[in-house]
C-alpha cells in the first residue's frame, strides 16, 4: 500500500490494490492508523463517478495532500476504450473520500493504443524529493523482456483550476554531460514540398528554410486562399547520435498557421491540420515523431505518429492525447514554449511549456538522427541545444 501521513488530521492513511464489492463501484481499499504501525481497515471509499465508465480495481500510485484537496492517482489498462495503460486522477477534500474523477485532466500520464501492446508507461507513483518536493516517479516497458526502465522525475503540478499534471523537475539538468556543438551546417533539409525560396511567394512551391547556428525558420508558405492540400517539410541533423548513451535536446519553439489566423473570428485559410513535430529516424526515409497541434484549444490534440516520405509523405497515427488528459495537447498560435527532449536507447519523452507531452518507444531501432517536422505551418525554433547525457 501507499501510505500518507495526514499533519490536519493527525493520522496516516493507507491506499491499497483493492477488488471492494462491486455495488459499492470503488476501486481501491483504505486503511487508517495513530501510529503507523497499527491499521484499521476502512469501508473503501466512495467514488463518485457521474457519467463516465467505472473502474473495477486500481493500481495505487498513492494519494497526497495539495493545497486544500487529496489527489489519488492509481493505473488501469484499457479503460474506456483507450486500449494502452493509463495512470487516472481522483480528487477529494477528505482523504477517505468521497472521491470523483478528475474529468478534464483524468488521465494523468499513459497512452491511447498501439497493436500487440498494452504496456509503455507502467505504474507512476507519488515520491518526495529533496525537502519533501512533491515528485511523481514512473516506469517505462521499452518492449523486451530486459527494457522495463525508470523514467525522468516529474514535479506534480496544481494548475490554477486545481489539476494534477506532470511538470518537469529541474534537478533532471543534472543528466546533462558534455555539449554538443552545433552550427549551421550541422542540418540537412531532408524533406520539403517544393523548392525553396528565400521570401514568401503566393502560389504551391515556395517553402522557406533558414538555418542560423542556434536557429530554424522553417516556413511551409501557402497560397492566398483555402489550403486543402498538406504541406510537409523535415529537418535532421546530420551526424547519427549516440542513443545507446542519451541526448538531451532543447530549445524554443514559436508557431503559427500560415499564412494567418484571425483570433476574432477563428477563421485560417488553412483548413488541414498545421503541426509540429520532434522527429526520431528509424531507418532509410522513415520514422517516428511526437507532434503538436498548433491553434486554439478546443479539440486541439497531440500525436505519435509515424512517417514515411519519399515519391509521398505519409504520416500515420499510432497515438492521441486528446480531451480528458493531463498531458499536453497541442500548443497556441505566436507563444513561445521551451522544449525539452530525452532520448535514451529506445525510449524518448518530451517536455513543452514545462509539462510533460508524452512518453514512446521506437517502433523500429532508431538511427540516431534527429530532427523537426512542420505541417502546414511556420515555425521559429531559437536556443537550439545538444548535450550528451552524463548517466
């Protein structure tokens, strides 16, 4: 069990694995002691589940105080028609409940579905750091029998309409190790739409790529009209990293539909989906991205996909983060947003605006080689930075 020392209430509270009677549609058990030592079972608590499925049995991830509310966070898999593993979100003034899902942010981490597996974000759990930091560790099954690894740290978060998400912790700068130096040349244009120009041109084959030493403009450009055509372009860096040791990747991103969006109105002449993406090569023309969805916040969404380009550009879905998730969906139009990327053997995870966006595997053994991706958009990427990791 997890369990927690309550100062308010002078006492310490046990949260189990637990199968409660199913008329009672709990999901975990609770325990209660003076000392520590000495429990008492408790009625398991109630859970008031409105409108949405209920979840039979939780793996506990543990419950703690924040602020003036108890956030219980426990994992089940293929819940509600999200067939991968996820980690869930209760909430509660007493720490014996009533507890109700955390609707807008429920799912905490985890992820949508992924053919033959089940298992990439395992169990996550509440820790503490240094001076009683409030952290959330969590595991990851890379996919083979020797690849369960531990992620990252996460600092727990309380946003300002009271839901837990995954913030990035900084004593994880500790993981960086020696700079790799980058310049200008240290990109390849490895895939665009049409041949590049140096300004906007107001017809289908103008792109604009312009590469400084610790910065990327990268413009996809459109026509002076309604866009129904995607428009792709891929940016890699040259050299193939060392993945077995890790990098960190990190910089500043600034988006926008191209070639504009009218806030008033919420009208673009770009009627395809305009994204930004952090690319992993998996092979000769191939790979995978987690990639963010630039515009307003409704409905906005972020995605691993996979992507093929060669005679076409093909990119394919494998995994959403959508409405009811925690984790970061999709960025605004003309906001500047810090990103940061871990990469290690063949697991990835990125953060963006502090948050955590998600955590994936390769689909196929990654080459080394990195990257960006746009869609229907121009982006300004600044304070590009590359270091080795120092574990």
């Amino acid at each position: 069990m997890y369990s927690m020392y309550d100062s308010s209430k002078k006492k310490y509270y046990g949260y189990i694995v637990a199968t409660p009677k199913s008329e009672l549609l709990s999901a975990w058990g609770i325990l209660e002691s003076e000392n520590g030592l000495d429990w008492v079972i408790k009625e398991p608590p109630v859970i008031e589940w409105g409108d949405i499925p209920v979840i039979d049995k939780l793996e506990t991830g543990g419950c703690e105080k924040i602020g003036d509310k108890y956030y219980y966070i426990g994992g089940f898999v293929g819940y509600a028609r999200s067939y991968g593993y996820g980690l869930y979100t209760f909430v509660s003034d007493n720490p014996t409940g009533p507890f109700k899902p955390d609707i807008e942010a429920f799912r905490l981490c985890g992820f949508d579905r992924l053919p033959g597996r089940v298992f990439i974000q395992n169990l996550a759990a509440f820790c503490r750091g240094e001076n009683g930091e409030l952290l959330v560790s969590n595991a990851v099954d890379g996919g083979g029998t020797f690849e369960i690894s531990m992620l990252p740290m996460r600092k727990a978060v309380v946003d300002e309409c009271g839901h837990l998400r995954l913030g990035y912790w900084e004593k994880n700068e500790l993981v960086k190790g020696e700079e790799i130096e980058l310049d200008k040349n240290s990109y390849t244009l490895e895939y665009t739409d049409g041949s590049l120009v140096n300004e906007p041109q107001k017809d289908w084959s103008s792109p604009i790529l312009q590469i400084n030493d610790s910065s990327i403009l990268m413009n996809t450009d459109a026509p002076n009209g309604p866009m129904v055509c995607d428009r792709n372009m891929l940016v890699l860096l040259n050299d193939n990293l060392n993945l077995e040791e890790g990098i960190v990747f990190e910089g500043k991103i600034t988006a926008s539909i191209f070639p504009s969006y009218d806030d008033k109105t919420n009208n673009t002449n770009c009627w395809r989906p305009s994204l930004i993406g952090f690319y992993l090569e998996e092979g000769d023309k191939q790979g995978i991205a987690i990639s963010l969805e630039e515009g307003h916040p409704y409905k906005r969404c972020s995605y691993i996909e996979t992507v093929s380009y060669g005679n076409n550009f093909i990119r394919n879905i494998i995994d959403t983060t959508n409405e009811g998730c925690a984790t970061v969906k999709g960025i605004e139009q003309n906001k500047k947003y810090e990103f940061k990327l871990f990469v290690r053997r063949n697991v990835f995870e990125l953060y963006v605006g502090g948050l955590l966006v998600q955590t994936f595997t390769n689909m196929a053994p990654a080459t080394g080689r990195l990257g960006f991706i746009i869609q229907n958009l121009m982006c300004n990427i600044e304070d590009i930075k590359l270091y080795k990791m120092n574990l």
